[in-house]
C-alpha cells in the first residue's frame, strides 16, 4: 500500500534534515516526484491543498436554472404534487423549448439536486431542530402507542400488536399484546394498564392519531373522536393530547416509542412460542412487574421506587369497569356459523336459523344464550378466516355421520389437539367392528361425554374400553365414572360443585341412539350359581 503524501513530506524533509547538503534533484530522484513537490515539502511539512477541478460544460447546464425554480417551488407544495423527473423534462420542452438534454440526464440531476436544495434550504434553521428538556410532574401524563410484533401461536406466526401505555414520571410501563388494533384492544389496553397502575393520570394522555380514537385528523390539533373513544375517556375521567401528524410529532411522545421497541428487542427476541395470547400477556405482566428494579438513564433511583410516589398521585379508578368489547346479533347460517368483521366462528348447531347476542373482545369472541356463554372463540383478524369446534356439530353428525372424516371442525380439532390419538384409536376399531356409519355415531357418542365429564376422565374410560375389547360407547361411560370416582378418592374436591360434574354426582344419561349397534354374539354368563340364594321366596310368587 503506498504511502499518503504526508508521509512523502516527511520522508523528503527527514533526509534533509539527516544531509543537508543532498540537492533537491536527488531528493526528487529517490522519491519519483517532481522538484516542485520537494520545494513544497522543504517549505511547509502539510501539503497544499489540491486545487479543485473546474465542472465540465454539460448539455443540461441551459436548463439548470429552471430545474431548481421547480425544486425550490416544491419545498411548499403539497406533497402528492410535487414534481417529477418527467413532468420537469416536460416542462422544460414545453415552456422554455428545451429538449437537447436526455430524460435520463434530467432524472440524474434531479435526483441529486432535490437533495441538496432540501439542505440548502435548512441552512441557519439547524437550531429549530433542537429539543427543549421537560418536567413531568408525578400522575398528571402518560403515554400510549402501537408496536408491531410477530409471536408463534399455536405453531403458526402471525403478526400481532403489542399496547404500551408508559407514565411519563416514572416511566413505569405496562404492555399487553392483542391479536389486531381495533378499538375494543385500545381501550381494554387502557383498562389493563390502569388496574396495574391503580389509578388514572390527572391532567392527559399523549397520542398519535391512531384511528380507535380518532376519526378525522382536523387543522393544529383538533381532532373528531369516535363517541365510544369519548364516553371511554369521559368514564375514567382524562383527556386526550393528539400529537402532530407524522415523523414531525414523533418526539412528543418519544418515551413511549423508544419503550415499545426497547420491550421488543429485549423480551420477544425470539419469537414468543405460545398456545394463546392469554399465555403470552400472563408471561409479559411478569416481566412488567420484575422491570421495576430497572434504573432510568439519568435517574438515581428505581422505577418501582420512582412508581411508588407517583401512585400517590394518580386519579382513583371509577367503581365499575368500562365494557370494552362491541355487542353484535348476527344471524347463524345453515353451517352453524356466524359471520364477524367477514370471520366466521362456529355455534352450538341447534341456533341454526337464530340470531345471537355476541360480544367481540380484543383478544376473544363470546356468544350468548341470554346470560349463558354458549362459544367462545380467539379472535380472528384474517378476511374469511374460520374456527370450527367440532363439539357445536356432534348433533348433526350423529344424523350425518358421513360427514366427519372431513369436516373442517374435525381438522381444527386435530390442529389443536384436542382430538387426541386414543380418540383415533377408538374410531378406527369402532368402523372396523361395526362399519363406517354405526362406528362413527359410537365416536360420536363418546365426545358427547366430554359435556359433561373432564377430558382425561373420558380418555381414560376410552382407554379402559379398547384394553378390554369393546367399542361400546355404555363402557365407555362406565371407565369414565369408575376413573372420576377414583380420582375424587384421590383428590376430594368440593363435594357442592365436583369438578367432574358440574350438575353433582349422577348417573351419566347417554342419548337415545337412532340406530342400534349390533347385538353381541357372545353367550351370556351363567347364573346358575346364584340360584342357592332364592330358597326363600316371598308369599304369592310362583
């Protein structure tokens, strides 16, 4: 690598130094450089500086006067109508007659100028730039944004949404992930938040104009509130601060835009690999609660510490809560589905035809029978997307037994793995000892069981019957019973509400078969023995 020509100054000036006699010709000789350049070293140990190069002469150089009227011009033009590199090559054809410069050479210059001229015209603004240090006073601001976030759920991964509402004094943050931005999330973000903190800060809540709240974005700082967003606010008593629109407004609330990516980075790399998303908050509401020992930049103490004053000063919390979720009564086809924001859920089959009382949720979807829960599903944010349960068909399969090997509530079921290898086991002897339709409506009966029985009892009892031969769904029900009486044994629960009957200890009713199951061709049990134990017989008997 060669040397700089600082280094060759002072290479130069070192042997003249060392023999001051040598000549500048032998100096220029040794070193392959001009005498001019050893005079310039001998005079001063810094080299000049190299002279600049005068630009060449383009073809563009007519027209570039014009160019940068149009590029100054868009500085203050709305956005979405500023110029182009064509419309400047039109303009310059059209009203000034020039057209010797290529599109390709405007373009070029365009690109490269637009920058400069942005520069150029910040020159002696810099300082406006600049930041001016806040105080934030305990429990009057807090702070709340959307951050993006991917999390494997159930096996698949999908991109989620991750709240965080942030007290601007302490810093203390509470986070919770929904499945989308919808309103119902944003306020029960809020809701969660507040119960955490224990309170409601006093003077305002920054926002930027996330669309739950915010339904037109007017001049300054005016805005036009959606009323739900308005009675919500009104009910926890705060107001609203809407930040200014875009990257210029981002500092008005850029603790809480810091914190969300800080959180992600810190505590969701990897990807979360969860069942639900009720896991994934429980999980994360530790995290919030272990980040009190966390110090602040700038700060002397802890946010548990700092939180500690700050609670103090926070508004109470109203005595009930707001109900975030939105009230629906869609209509459930002959599919026994209803349809949500174009996402179809399942319900029990014998709603078909009736309308129903659904309350959508951040994170869930509720379906009502008058004040009984009758489906509850995760919500869903993909157009068309479905979730089937296989227990809201049971009944029109055992009328339509065909219809299961490839129903989509039986894959979902499968998916989730709530329709288990001994369940497969089971129906797969079940056809093979009764036939395809009969063995399928024995399955049948067997998962109407799990109503009123927990799943391990059930498949214990299934278990039992296939170790003893037999596919009858009566068995089944007798295992079952056997091994929820063991566990109570075990494990004596509450003898009021037993957990494996809701309806306390009975006698399981199973439902009356449409079509019988083949008789059993093994020859009764003998019960001759017993005859020893009727030698007496009541009075008017044969």
């Amino acid at each position: 690598m060669g040397s700089s020509r600082v280094d060759l100054f002072a290479n130069i000036r070192r042997d003249k130094r060392l023999d001051p006699g040598v000549s500048q010709r032998a100096l220029a000789e040794k070193y392959g450089v001009h005498r001019r350049t050893v005079r310039q070293a001998l005079r001063s140990a810094v080299p000049p500086p190299r002279k600049a190069h005068k630009p060449r002469a383009t073809v563009l150089d007519p027209a570039k006067a014009w160019i940068d009227a149009m590029l100054w011009e868009d500085l203050s033009s709305p956005r979405k109508q500023k110029h182009t590199a064509r419309r400047i090559h039109q303009r310059l054809a059209e009203e000034y007659g020039f057209d010797a410069a290529s599109y390709s050479t405007v373009c070029d210059y365009v690109g490269r100028r637009r920058l400069q001229i942005a520069v150029e015209a910040r020159e002696g603004r810099e300082h406006m730039d600049g930041v001016v240090p806040q105080i934030h006073l305990p429990g009057e601001e807090a702070e709340v944004d959307f951050a993006d976030v991917w999390v494997r759920l159930a096996g698949v991964v999908v991109k989620c949404n991750l709240f965080t509402l942030r007290l601007s004094h302490s810093g203390k943050a509470v986070h919770r992930v929904f499945a989308s931005q919808a309103q119902e999330a944003f306020m029960e973000g809020h809701v969660e938040a507040f119960k955490v903190l224990g309170g409601v800060p006093t003077r305002h809540i920054r926002y930027d104009n996330l669309k739950p709240a915010v339904r037109q974005v007017c001049t300054g700082r005016n805005r036009v509130e959606s009323e739900r967003w308005t009675a919500f606010r009104a009910h926890y008593g705060f107001d609203a601060f809407y930040c200014i629109p875009g990257e210029e407004g981002a500092h008005e609330k850029g603790g809480v835009e810091q914190e969300g990516g800080r959180f992600r980075r810190t505590h969701l790399v990897p990807v979360p690999d969860v069942a639900s998303l009720e896991e994934l908050n429980a999980r994360i509401e530790k995290i919030d609660a272990e980040e009190d020992e966390r110090v602040l930049r700038g700060k002397l103490t802890t946010i548990g510490f700092n939180f500690t004053i700050e609670a103090e000063e926070l508004a109470p919390l109203p005595d009930e809560d707001f109900e975030c979720g939105i009230t629906m009564t869609p209509k459930v086809d002959r599919s026994s589905r209803i349809t949500v924001r174009q996402c179809h859920y399942s319900v029990p089959a014998r709603f078909i035809g009736q309308r129903v009382r659904v309350l959508l949720r951040g994170n869930e979807l509720l379906v009502f029978d008058r004040r009984k829960v009758v489906a509850r599903h995760p919500r869903l944010t993909k157009r068309y997307d479905y979730r089937d349960e296989l227990d809201h068909y049971l009944e029109i399969l055992l009328a339509k037994p065909g219809a299961m090997a490839g129903s989509t509530a039986l894959a979902t079921a499968r998916a989730e793995g709530s329709f288990t290898s001994v369940h497969e086991a089971f129906w797969a002897q079940a056809r093979t000892d009764h036939g395809d339709a009969a063995g399928t409506r024995a399955l049948i009966e067997v998962l109407l069981l799990h109503r009123r029985l927990p799943a391990d009892v059930v498949l214990a009892g299934i278990t039992a019957s296939l170790t003893a031969g037999s596919t009858s769904p009566d068995v089944v029900a007798i295992e079952a019973r056997k091994a929820a009486a063991e566990a109570r044994e075990k494990e004596p629960a509450d003898e009021e509400n037993p957990p494996w009957d809701e309806h306390g200890d009975h006698v399981v009713s199973l439902p009356v078969r449409s079509v019988p199951l083949p008789a059993d061709t093994r020859p009764p049990p003998s019960v001759d023995i017993y005859d020893q134990l009727l030698t007496r017989r009541p009075k008017g008997t044969a």
